[in-house]
C-alpha cells in the first residue's frame, strides 16, 4: 500500500488533508511552508477528521504525518500572538487545543505518528497524543516553548512526564533543548527509528498489521491502557475485568479460537463506529 494522494475531504479547507485506502487512512498536516504550524483552523480539522474516522466503520487505523521537511513545528504563533491582548479569546484557543488532541488521543482506531523533519514544540505535543511513534533518523526534535518563555499548554508538561517519567520531561520542557532521534528512541518517545525514507512504509506497515486485528480487541487494549494506568494493579485487574468478559463472549473472540483450532486465518468483525461500540469513554 502506497502514502496518502493528499486530496482532502470535502470539509472547506486543505491546511490538514485526510485520505482513505481501504481500511487506513492519513491525516497530513499540510501547511509545508510553515513547516506545518497549526493555528485554530488546523486544531479544528483535526478533531474533525478524527470524528470522520470514528465513524467510519472501514477505517482501522489511522497515520498522522506532515507534508514538506516538517511534521510539526508547534503552533502558528503568528497566528495566536493576536489572541494574547484577549484572555477569553486565548483561553478558547487553549479549551479547543486541548480538545482536538484530546479527540485523537481517543480516536477509536490505532493512530501511528509517522514523524520526519522538524518535530517542535506543539508537534512533539502532537506525537504524544498518537498510540505509536515512527521516527525518522532525520528529526531534530525537542520542545521549544521554553526558548521563547511560552507556556507548554498542549501537554507538554503532563503527557510527557507519563511518557519518559518526570525528570526527563523536565528537563526536555524546562531546557528547550533538542533531542537526538536516538534519545527520543531509548527513552520511549518513539516505537521505530528509521533512514527518512523508510518512515511513511514502516508506518503502512504497522497500520496494516495492527488493522488485521479485532477492532474491538484494539479498542479495548487501548482504552485500558489509557484510562486505567492511574489506578493500582489491583484496581485496574478488577476495572478490566468487565471489558474482558464483555469481549471474551463478542463474535472477534469466538473466531479467534475457531481459527486457532482449525489452524486457519481468524476473520474479524467489521469495525462498529461510534460510542454504541463500547460504553465506557477515556475520561476527559
């Protein structure tokens, strides 16, 4: 399976672009000569290209990556210094920040970041919201926000400590120091390190792999993993114990191990979209 053809939905704009070949399909920021910074219209057709995705039950699974020599240079501050004379006009800008990315944390399908070129800042925040890292031995990546004495509101601080552990992440926010692609690789920011070229391939590769899954089976490992990790193991082992039963007597299962008894390929459900699929919801 070939990268995206970068024709946009019919959504009214192409600052970020969403294409679909069977069940993958890629969302590219695609503003190349800003390097891909995102201003509010770039926040807001994320969240709703990822609503697109959740219901779309041929979708199972998704890439994010950028057009041009960037994945992301963080936000468009030409575009947000205007909103900083009005607070309830900057404070909006953050409350829809957060919830596209938010959104795509939650995205019902695997999401893979296929990351090249200039990573700063919000892009890096933009990798942590994805469920997988591919990283090109290209990247010059790090968080920027403390070069400019900005506060990192677009997780920065919160995801990043849950990812690398807290002095790291001080660090990386607190220096604005760059980070070499073989750092971000030993200390969990990213899956895969690989030549430049090989990142769009090897991420069509892992999305076309884990979409060969259970949907349902994906969507659970996923939910738990995310909304459950603040509880002990005790707790999370009781927490789960409902989804497992749940999925455990669902059709995915069931042909799994006929498949396994008859030595065969397992066929898996269709994905079913929307929030009828799962009752329970990431918390906010």
């Amino acid at each position: 399976m070939s990268g995206p053809d970068l024709s946009p939905l019919d959504l009214g704009d192409d600052k970020v672009l969403l294409d679909k070949r069977g069940p993958i399909a890629w969302l590219t920021l695609n503003r190349p000569d800003k390097l891909n910074a995102l201003d509010l219209e770039s926040v807001e057709l994320i969240a709703r290209f990822t609503a697109d995705v959740n219901t779309d039950p041929a979708v199972r699974a998704l890439i994010v990556t950028g057009a041009g020599r960037a994945f992301c240079a963080g936000g468009d501050l030409a575009a947000i210094r205007p909103l900083l004379a009005d607070p309830g006009q900057f404070g909006d800008f953050l409350t829809r920040w957060n919830d596209a990315f938010d959104s795509l944390e939650q995205c019902r399908v695997p999401t893979i970041a296929a990351v090249d070129g200039i990573t700063f800042a919000g892009g890096l925040e933009l990798t942590h919201v994805c469920d997988f890292v591919v990283l090109g031995d290209d990247v010059t990546i790090g968080d920027q926000h403390a070069n400019y004495g900005i506060f990192p509101a677009g997780g920065s601080i919160q995801r990043l400590a849950r990812i690398i552990g807290a002095r790291r992440a001080k660090w990386v926010v607190m220096s604005g120091a760059v980070i070499t692609p073989r750092q971000a690789l030993d200390w969990g920011l990213a899956n895969v390190l690989c030549p430049a070229d090989d990142v769009l391939p090897e991420a069509t590769r892992m999305a076309e792999l884990l979409a060969a899954k259970s949907a349902s089976l994906n969507w659970e490992v996923k939910r738990g993993l995310t909304e459950d990790l603040h509880l002990s193991v005790r707790e999370a082992m009781a927490a789960e114990r409902p989804h497992a039963l749940g999925h455990a007597m669902g059709a995915d299962q069931r042909a799994g191990i006929q498949a396994f008894a008859e030595r065969a390929e397992p066929h898996f459900l269709a994905r079913q979209p929307g929030p009828d699929e799962h009752p329970a919801q990431f918390p906010k």
